[in-house]
C-alpha cells in the first residue's frame, strides 16, 4: 500500500500535486470563487473586523502563512494562534469575528474546545480540515475540506499543502468581498497557484540537490532555518519536520532576529537552512547569509531558478521554480519536507513513526 515507496512519508510527498489540484477542483467556475458548501451570507462576512486562525503545530504554521495573504489583501487584522493557548485566554471575539479553525485529523483536542469556545462567545467559525464529518467539520459553522486523502505518515506533508492552497482561496474571498482584489486578480492568483502542482512536480523529477545538502548536515547536532516574510514562515514548518523525524535539534528564526540572539550560536559547519527566493526581501536575505558565512556555518539556500549570484554566498543551493512571493510557501515547502525526510533516512529514523509522538492528539 506504499505504492512502491520506501515509507508513506515519501509517498505522501510525491502525492502534492495531486493534494493541490484537488483542492482547487470545482473552486473557480466561471471566473468566481466557488464555496457553495459554506452557505455564506456574504453580507455577515463583509462585515468582519477580526479573524483569528486557530491549530496546533504543522496546521498552526499553515495560519502563519495565511495571516500574510489574509492581511495583504482583505486588510482585515488577523491573529494565529496555537489552540492551546487560544482556550485558555481570554481573546476578544464578537459576534463580527471569525475564527478558522484548521486541523487535518478534524479531531484534535484543543483545536476543538477552541471551536466550542469561540462559538459560545458568538464568533462565526469556519473549519478547514481533510476529514469528512470530523469533529472539527460538524462543529464548525462552515468548513472547507482540503482533498488530501489519507495521509498516514504522522509526519503532516501533503495536508500542510492542501490546508496552505484552503486558506489562500480563503484569503482571496476575503480579499475579493472587501474590494482588495479585482475579479482580475482572483483569476490569475487562482492559476498560479494552479501551476504550483507542475512546479512541484518539477521539483520531484530531481531531487539530486536536495539530497546532497541532506548529506552534508546528517551529522549535526543543530539546525536554524532562517527567512523573511513568507519564507520566515515556511522556516517554521521546515524546522519542525526535522526535529520531529530526525531528533535533531531545529529552530526557526525571522532572519532579521539573528543578530538578536541566534547568531550567537554559529559556529564551523553549524547548518543554517535559508529560504532565499527572490522576494522583496531578498538582498537582505542575502546579507544574513553573508553574516552567517562569516561565522563558519554551513549555508543551504533554497533559491530562485536562474540566481546565480546565491551560488557565490553559500555552500549548497536547491532551486526552485519562479513562482509569485505568496505561492513560494507552497512550493519551497517541499524540498524542506524532503531534506527533513532525507537527513531522517541517514540517521536510522523511523520517517513514519517518530517516536512519542501521535497521528492525532485528541487528549490535551
Ligand atoms: O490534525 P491536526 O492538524 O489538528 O494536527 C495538529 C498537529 O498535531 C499536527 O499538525 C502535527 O504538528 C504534525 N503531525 C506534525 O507533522
């Protein structure tokens, strides 16, 4: 049932392409945004001031990214937070709040009695999940199914995906119901990240320098990823998957932040991870990998197709196709999952079964 991979880590990888085109069938019919199962009163959603993505670890991080699109085009303040936390404060909801509630199982605990909290308080909750009938479907108001199928590796990789290409058709309805997006715009946005599924496949054909970089960091003890803006917050998944397959320890930094701390860390061949692709923050991006450089690290770039200038600045670089800064979370994603899968394998680990750890936490 591995389909003639090694383990459902990699199968689930190699199943992206397919988790992104489904969840984007039947989302754009002539020319609009399609969410006929969310029944929505597209008055009562004009009319939100606040929103809050609410989840737990790798879904948590797929908030992250979505809070850049969600304020970028529906400028409509939005605040994510892990549901653990969320529950036991006392955030300010209203009855014009709305709380997306992103969870792939649809089951898990705090991400639940965040829902049930939210909803008392009269905040309207929309649930974004890959399981149909979850609890985190049937108590939600409205909920988006990402079309992922059945991912079994307890490593999240392709529902991370469909769940980013969910929140990023939320973000344009957003965007398009409070006049920041043109029908124009959602058209094209919608194809591009249409495209993302061949660029991923791309990306699979050859995998050759994802592996080699995977190689030359197996031994460490430490790993920092470090980006900005939307690659800060695939950083944070990035590290994630490396800690929780391969029990090295991994971190995460705002680039900006390195001089604030982290950079204290450096030192010969401590391996730091960059997402370098060409952004608007790029020549500063450039200017940490030169810090680190000097430090002694060993620098892994996940750059740009074409930018040969980053082969100059660090020691190992895996390309990526040109896509739009917002579809690069979807995108560079990958060869992070795969280098987290790769340094895991040369380590011994179990990719699809990390020790205590569980597919789904639905006990606090
Ligand atoms: O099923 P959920 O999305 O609610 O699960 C939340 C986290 O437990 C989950 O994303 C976890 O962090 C991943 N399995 C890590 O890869």
């Amino acid at each position: 049932e591995k389909g003639g991979f090694p383990d459902f880590m990699l199968k689930e990888i190699y199943e992206e392409p397919r988790t992104i085109r489904d969840t984007l069938a039947g989302r754009m019919v002539n020319g609009h945004l399609q969410f006929d199962e969310l029944s929505l009163n597209y008055d009562e959603l004009a009319a939100i001031d606040r929103v809050y993505i609410i989840a737990c670890g790798t879904s948590y991080h797929a908030g992250l990214i979505a809070k850049n699109l969600i304020e970028a085009w529906s400028r409509i303040p939005c605040e994510v937070e892990v549901a653990s936390e969320f529950r036991y404060r006392n955030p300010i909801i209203t009855p014009s709040t709305l709380v997306v509630a992103v969870s792939q199982s649809g089951e898990t605990a705090d991400t639940l009695a965040a829902i049930r909290d939210a909803r008392i308080k009269g905040a309207k909750v929309f649930g974004i999940t890959n399981v149909v009938g979850s609890p985190v479907a049937r108590e939600s108001d409205g909920v988006i199914y990402i079309k992922a199928n059945k991912e079994i590796a307890v490593a999240a990789t392709k529902s991370f995906l469909g769940q980013v290409a969910a929140l990023t058709l939320l973000a344009m309805l957003l965007g398009q119901l409070r006049g920041g997006l043109t029908t124009a715009q959602i058209r094209m946005l919608f194809r591009e990240m249409a495209d993302t599924a061949q660029h991923i496949e791309q990306i699979l054909a050859d995998t050759s320098a994802i592996e080699e970089a995977a190689l030359a960091c197996k031994d460490a003890q430490n790993a920092l990823f470090i980006g900005r803006g939307i690659g800060s917050t695939i950083c944070y998944e990035g590290a994630l998957k490396l800690k929780e397959i391969s029990y090295l320890h991994a971190e995460a930094y705002a680039a900006g932040e390195m001089k604030h701390g982290p950079i204290a860390l450096l030192d010969e061949g401590f391996p730091v991870i960059v997402v370098a692709t060409k952004s608007p923050t790029y020549d500063k991006v450039i200017s940490n990998i030169q810090e680190c450089k000097a430090r002694g690290a060993l620098v892994v770039a996940i750059a740009t197709e074409g930018d040969e200038e980053i082969k100059k600045h660090a020691d190992h670089v895996i390309y990526i196709p040109k896509v739009r800064d917002c579809f690069s979370a979807i995108t560079a994603s990958v060869p992070l999952q795969l280098f987290a899968r790769d340094i895991a394998i040369a380590r011994g680990c179990d990719v699809d079964q990390p020790r205590n750890l569980a597919k789904s936490v639905t006990v606090e």
